[in-house]
C-alpha cells in the first residue's frame, strides 16, 4: 500500500484521558467519526457526559499548584518534548486530518500538520521567560496563571486551534481540559499520544471528547474552571459568554469573520486576485480569517473578475489522499447544503454567478461544493454580512478609497482582512482604517508570534505570541 493513502492507526479510540492516564468514560456512548470525502464512517470516539468533566477538572485543579510552581525553564522543557513528540507523529497528524475533516494531504501535511509545530515551537521559546514584572511607583505589578483552562475548539483547523490554546496556557503555568470538535476528534487523540509520550505531569493537560451541548456545556458552566477558551461560531461563542458569565469567569472567544481583500486601483491585479483566490479556497473555504469579500475598484473590476474565474478553474476538487487535488470536501453534509443554500440565496438577491455555483460538475459522492464566485454583490445583502464558511467568494465594485474603507467595515465581523496596493503607504493607511484584528498588506506573510482574534462579534481577547500567553494570566499589583 502506498504510504500517502494508508489509513492512520488508529482510528477508534475507547478513552479518556485524566490525570496523565488514559481512563474509561463514564458511559459506553460513542459517537461516529465520518470521512467527508467518501460519507463512510471510519472510527469512533467515546461520548463524554458531565462526570467525565467533573474528574478531568478535578485533575486538572489538583495538578494546577504545581505546574503553576514549576520554574518556567522546566515547563519549557516540557513544551519542548511535548514539541518533539508531536513532530514524529506529524505524517499520522496529516493522514488523520486528510481522513476526517477532508483537507487535500498536503495542505494537511503543510498547515494542519506544520503550523502547530510552528506554534509550539515559538512558545518553547516564550514559556522559558520568566513572566515580565513591571514597577509602577510604589506598586509591582506581576503576572499569574488564571488557573484551570476549559478549551474548546472547532473541526477547520483540529491541531492549530487546540494547540494555539493548550501551548500558551501551557507557558502561562495553568492547567487544561480540552474538549476537541465532535466531527474531527482523532486529531485530538494524536495529541494526547504525544502528550503521554513526553511525560508531562499527571492532569497538566486532560481530554473528555464529546459533544457540545452535553461537554461543552458542562466545561463552559464548571464552577472550577477559571476561564474558557473557545473557538468556533458566534453563536456558540455568545452561549458560552452566558456561561460563564453566571459566575464571572473570564472568557477568550475566538469566532467568526466576513473579512474583506481591498484592491486598489493601482494594484498588481494578478497576485492580488490570485492570492485573495487561494485565500478563500484553502480548506475549502473553512477558514475563519477567509478575506471571503473581494472589494475591487471599479476600474479593475472586470479584469479581476476574469482572473478570479480563472484561478478558481485551476482548483480541483476530490479525494484528499490523491496528490492532483486542491480542494477536499466540506466537513459534513450539514454544512455543505448551508454553503449551497448561501449560494441559491445570493443568485436570488441578485448577485451574479461568474464561476462554480449550483450547477458546477461534483466527484460522485462526498461532500463537496464548487468553489464559487459571485459578482454585484451588494454589501448589505446576505452573501456580503453572514458568514459562509464554505468555497465562496463574494467580489464588490468601489469607486474610491473612502467607499472601499466603509464597505469593509460594514459588517458585524472584524477578524482579518488585506489590502493591495503598487504604494505601499497608501496600502497601510487603510490597514490602519479596518476594524480587524489583523491585515496582511500586499500579502503580508502570516505570523504565529502575533496576536491573533478579533474585533465586534468576532471575539473577546487574543491568541498566539506574548499576547496569547498573557490571556491566560491574572495581573497582580503589590504595594510597599
Ligand atoms: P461550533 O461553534 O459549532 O463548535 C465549536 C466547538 O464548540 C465544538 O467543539 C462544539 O462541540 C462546541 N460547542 C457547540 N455547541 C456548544 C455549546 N452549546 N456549549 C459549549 N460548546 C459547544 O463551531 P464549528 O462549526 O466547529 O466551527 C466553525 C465556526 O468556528 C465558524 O463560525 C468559524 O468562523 C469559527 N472559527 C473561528 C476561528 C477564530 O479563530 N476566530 C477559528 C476557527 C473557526
């Protein structure tokens, strides 16, 4: 068997893992983990109930004074095995992500696999400073572990979003209970195999998969877990911010977008077009930060619309393990008849299909949709305000810098966005003028060591680099 289509082993796993050991669930509940890409069920995970998370928190509290103790060049230490651990499982981290979320092999070997070990790699280096203390007058102002950390995370990017949330909370000297997504929970698993492997100590870091309403919930509302990580829709974002607002816990909540690519006029069309184009299809358009609303102005709007449908045909859809393929399935069926539904209702509010859409060719079975553009989007409709998350890309004429700007910031998302421009000055100014929490100009490389999240409704706090490990501290003042 070639070795890029073997199955990842294994991919049924029967425990939970609490207090450095892998334990029985506290029921026989299971729930199927499905390839996307063919509609098989191809493994299953244990169902966690609220008496697994009460143990894991349990462990995790215990474990809390300790680690929080531990010098900060042992817990990099640990971070680092936890770093080399995790590299000598990255082909079975990509062969698990291309299984069960559909992610072409080697988007999943690049990113899926490649930034988390980038990530960690970086708070390596970030959990071996002691934390920075400041004087302020008469006062010392120092930096504590908040405490136990409930992390929930989504199914778009399994590894990157628990490790954004598990490495700094790590460096930070707090304790974790991690919940993964309930559609890509093996991913999860790999992890924890790397965390036995690398001895960090007993119930520094705890699993209970399961599903949202029933673990995410029981995490979210926990008397004992001091803050809440989460990433995923707004929707759920807004529940958890409930949750845990009934007993004042402090929350990160990492959520969704609508971000806008700003090209200016005298911009090199070509790679604008073609980077904002890649942007938008990567992960099949399951990416928070997508720039999914392409603003072109008026004068270059035809021309980029032709290259747009150009990029896109070069896109081809199907099995993830085979090398020719660029875009995968969408995770679920749920979630490709949403994005095909956005589709119908942008081409009934009068947007125009220019590429992909409704009747575009499909592999046989799996979960897939064309990758699609659509021209004359209004900037109010639909297509332009809710969140797709799917291989759709909304492009929006305007006629000078001032509209661009306000078409952008129309929107209750403010995660990313870019602008393009032949003068970089000009490019920037308008980065500064977005309501985002990040913009990449003329293509501006991401950086794992900036901070990461959102303005509005597309969170509460920041992830990765200094910023992200201060999210998991309380600050302290002591006057003398
Ligand atoms: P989701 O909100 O449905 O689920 C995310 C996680 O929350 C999962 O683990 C799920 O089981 C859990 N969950 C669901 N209901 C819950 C509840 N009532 N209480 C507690 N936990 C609950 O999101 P998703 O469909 O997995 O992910 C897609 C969404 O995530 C998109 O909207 C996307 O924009 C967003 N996202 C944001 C970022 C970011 O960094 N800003 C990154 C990735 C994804």
């Amino acid at each position: 068997m070639d070795l890029a289509t073997a199955p990842p082993a294994p991919l049924t796993r029967h425990h939970l893992h609490v207090a450095g050991d892998w334990v029985d669930p506290s029921s026989g509940d299971t729930i199927p983990v499905e390839n996307p890409a063919t509609g098989e069920t191809i493994g299953e995970v244990p169902a966690g109930a609220p008496a697994d998370v009460d143990r894991a928190v349990a462990a995790a509290r215990a474990a809390f004074p300790g680690w929080a103790a531990t010098a900060p060049a042992e817990r990099a230490a640990h971070l680092d095995r936890l770093h080399a651990a995790l590299a000598a499982r990255a082909d079975d981290i990509a062969r698990t992500v291309a299984s069960e979320l559909g992610a072409p092999l080697k988007l999943a070997t690049r990113v899926q696999a490649g930034l988390p070990l980038i990530v960690l790699r970086g708070m390596v280096e970030l959990a071996a400073r002691p934390a920075a203390e400041q004087v302020v007058g008469n006062s010392v102002v120092v930096r504590e572990p908040v405490g136990v950390v409930g992390a929930i995370t989504p199914w778009n990017y399994p590894l990157h979003q628990v490790v954004a949330k598990l490495a700094p909370a790590l460096a930070a000297g707090c304790t974790v209970v991690l919940k993964p997504s309930e559609l890509t929970p093996l991913t999860a698993y790999l992890l924890f195999d790397a965390v036995t492997e690398a001895g960090l100590p007993p119930g520094v870091v705890n699993l209970v998969p399961g599903t949202g309403p029933v673990v995410g919930e029981a995490l979210a509302a926990h008397p004992d877990v001091d803050l809440v990580s989460f990433t995923g829709s707004t929707a759920t974002g807004r529940r958890i911010a409930h949750l845990a607002a009934d007993r004042i816990a402090r929350v990160a909540l990492e959520l969704g977008g609508k971000s806008a690519n700003v090209i200016l006029a005298d911009a090199d069309l070509p790679t604008a077009v073609k980077v904002g184009v890649g942007n938008v299809l990567v992960n099949s358009g399951q990416t928070c930060t997508a720039w999914t609303r392409m603003l072109v102005h008026r004068d270059r709007y035809d021309e980029a619309l032709e290259l747009a449908a150009t990029a896109v045909a070069g896109y081809r859809l199907g099995d993830p393990f085979d090398p020719a393929t660029r875009l995968g399935p969408l995770v679920s069926a749920a979630q490709a008849d949403r994005v095909r539904g956005h589709v119908d209702r942008a081409i009934a509010d009068g947007a125009r299909l220019v590429a992909g859409g409704p009747a575009a060719p499909l592999p046989p079975r799996g979960h897939f949709v064309a990758p699609t553009v659509l021209a004359d989007v209004h900037p109010d409709s639909a297509l332009a305000q809710e969140e797709v998350f799917g291989p759709v890309l909304a492009v929006i004429p305007f006629t000078d810098t001032d509209e661009a700007v306000a078409i952008a910031n129309n929107s209750r998302y403010g995660l990313a966005g870019a602008v393009w421009s032949a003068d970089e000055d000009a490019a920037l100014a308008v980065a500064r003028r977005l309501r985002t929490g990040q913009v990449d100009v003329n293509g501006g490389a991401f950086n794992p060591l900036a901070p990461f999240g959102g303005y509005r409704q597309s969170g509460l706090g920041r992830e990765l680099g200094t910023y992200g490990v201060e999210e998991f501290t309380e600050v302290k003042a002591i006057q003398r």
